[in-house]
C-alpha cells in the first residue's frame, strides 16, 4: 500500500502537525494509542518519512482538501491531537482536538490563550504553564490537566556510555568538554550576530556543535546558503565541531553539553533538565531588555513576563560580562559551573514541577478514559 493511500478509517486519533518539532512528542502519544499523522508540509513530510516510516501517515492538501486522505482521515476521527492551534484548518472537523505542547510555550499571552480556545483539552508542561493560563481564567474556563513535558520522554540519561555514543557518531572527540550552541529563529535569534565569531574564537581543545534554529536549517534562504558554506568551511577547519542542521535529536544534543549557549529560548529551559551550566548571548534581540520589550509589546501580564525572564538569573550574560572573547567566555563559565547551579534546578522546579518521562504515558492515559 503506498503511503498516501493509508487512509485508516477505523483509527480513531489523529495526530496533526505542519511543524516537524512537535513530531517526536506526538509519537511518544501515538506509540501508545494507535492512530495516523496527518501533515501536508514537505518539509514535515520528509522528516516523517525519514524518521518514522513504519507509523501510519496521511497528506494532507488543502487546495485538493476534500480528495487528500489527510482530510479523510480528520473526518473520521474521534479525536485529533495537535501541537500548535491551527485553529481555522482544524475548525471544520467534528473530532475532539486536543492540544500537546512540544516547547515550553512561555510566552503565555492573552493573544496565545485566546488561540487555544477551540480547544476541548489541553496538556500542560508543568507549574508555570498552570499559573500564567489561570491568571486567563476570567477569560474563559479551560479543560486542561498538567500532565507534564512529553519531550522528557526522549531525554536519555547522561553517563558516560550515553555521551561517548552520541560524541562518536558524530565524529568528536568525547575526552573533551563539549559546548553546544542553540540560537533562536531568524530575526530573534543571535546567529547571524555571533555563530562565526563562536566558531573562531573557541579553543580547540572544546568539541563544538551549533545548531541553527529549525525553521532557518531546514528552510535557508539563498543568503544564508553561501553564509553557511563558509562556516561549514571554518568548521572543518577548527576541527572537532558539528554543524547539526537537525540531523541529530534534540535531546541526544542537550545531553552532550557540558556547556549550552543559547538565547534564553525554548532549549535553554529544556537542558534545565540535566542541570547543565548556561550562557547566555544577550545580543541584538534575545538581550533581556529586548524580550522584555517584545512581551511587552505581546500584551502579557506582568507576572507572566517576570517567570519568562527567570532564566537570566540561571546564567551570566556574553553580552553584559567584560569577556575578551567566546574562547574566554567559556572557558570561565565552566571553571565556575556550580555558581548557578541552585538557580538553575529552582527555575526547572518553577517551570516544570517533576523531573520525570513519564507525560506522554499520562496523555495516552487521559485520551484513552475520556476522549475515545
């Protein structure tokens, strides 16, 4: 059967996602209950393929909507299971829709909230996702359980045998310290502003690995393709250092790092989970002024914005410190690695709650009793 033509009538869920970030945490639902993917983003859709051939899958097109199997599919499910609101696409079909968050979602606005309306359940990360949506509470009653962070499921333990495999395959040397580099999206981010410099200015005696933001590695624009041919170049060069323009799972890349840099986005709350020592970029538009200003601009309530911004005080700030360069930056950062290390497992407690990987379990649990 080919795979556009696994329409699956009798499957009562559908998982739906355009963005291939929520794939892995829907999976860890589907492995579970059953059901077909639905998706109709090529870039999406070859990521599936790649990654999971053997689950059931579905396109979806909307201009041919009514012939594509995805849509088919939708209709008659009992439920569909999303990681972004998509609220005009999915508002035609009579299914339940549930709502799983693949990044910690901090930016809670009331804008945020009222996208999610649509919805008939929504799962939560964990204690900071409760507190910002019941200050919306006035606003409209949500059904939702705080069933925890489904990404966790897929965090493998950080002992030596775990690094030494992932470090090898990737072809570095896993008797160095490994500093792990994750920006935000374009526009955002501070890749433009520092990926280059990084890449020069550190000492070899690191492993590095720079992973651009998703929507830019696997959409590049015709600039940023001869930009990255000559990092790739300076890359080689160094030594020791990998350019993941995701081809290596997320979690495998937190794990590893004995050092993450980032700019204060998604990932830089994630790796909380192992506790690893931060620094933090502050430049151009992820400097702590700047995201305040954009929350601002949001319309997020105060409270919100101050749990947002609580993981500048987990790290020091590249932008703020006297530091002569990223070879410096780093190499001081490590040598007081325990100076944050309280403030870094308090702001995990804040935004998560449970240090476990059991929330995709829970999901499959709540969907299962209530919804099918």
């Amino acid at each position: 059967m080919g795979y556009d033509s696994i329409i699956l009538m009798n499957n009562r869920v559908c998982f739906f996602s355009q963005m291939y970030q929520a794939i892995p945490s829907l999976v860890s639902v589907q492995r579970e209950l059953g059901g077909v993917f639905v998706c109709g983003r090529r870039s999406t859709v070859q990521y599936f393929k790649t990654e999971y051939p053997e689950l059931g899958f579905a396109r979806f097109n909307k201009r041919f909507k009514r012939f594509s199997a995805g849509h088919k599919a939708m209709l008659n499910a009992d439920c569909i299971v999303t990681g972004s609101p998509y609220k005009s696409l999915l508002s035609p079909y009579s299914a339940k829709k549930l709502m799983v968050f693949h990044g910690t979602y901090a930016g809670l606005s009331a804008e945020t909230v009222q996208s999610l309306q649509h919805f008939d359940h929504l799962f939560l990360i964990g204690e900071r996702m409760e507190r910002m949506l019941l200050r919306h509470q006035k606003d409209k009653e949500f059904s939702y359980t705080q069933t925890g962070f489904i990404p966790f499921s897929q965090f493998p333990e950080k002992n030596t045998l775990n690094r030494q495999r992932v470090l090898e395959a990737l072809g570095l040397d896993a008797s160095l310290k490994t500093v792990v580099y994750c920006p935000s999206r374009r526009g955002v981010g501070s890749w433009e502003l520092c990926a280059e410099d990084l890449l020069r200015e550190l000492p070899g005696e690191y492993n590095l690995i720079m992973r651009p933001h998703p929507s830019q590695s696997m959409n590049l624009r015709w600039h940023e393709k001869s930009a990255m041919k000559v990092l790739q170049v300076v890359a080689k060069k160094r030594g020791n250092t990998v350019i993941d323009m995701v081809d290596v799972a997320l979690p495998d890349v937190l794990m590893v790092a004995d050092l993450f840099i980032s700019d204060a986005n998604s990932p830089s709350e994630e790796v909380l989970f192992y506790n690893t020592p931060q620094l933090l970029t502050g430049l151009g538009n992820s400097s702590y002024a700047n995201i305040e200003q954009s929350l601002i601009d949001r319309g997020m309530m105060p409270e919100n914005i101050g749990e947002v911004l609580q993981v500048f005080d987990c790290a020091p700030v590249y932008a703020e410190e006297a530091y002569g360069n990223w070879g410096q930056a780093v190499t001081e950062v490590l040598s007081s690695e325990a100076a944050y290390a309280e403030k870094r497992e308090a702001c995990f407690q804040s935004i998560f709650g449970q240090r476990d990987r059991n929330a995709g379990h829970r999901v499959a649990e709540i969907i299962s009793s209530e919804y099918l």
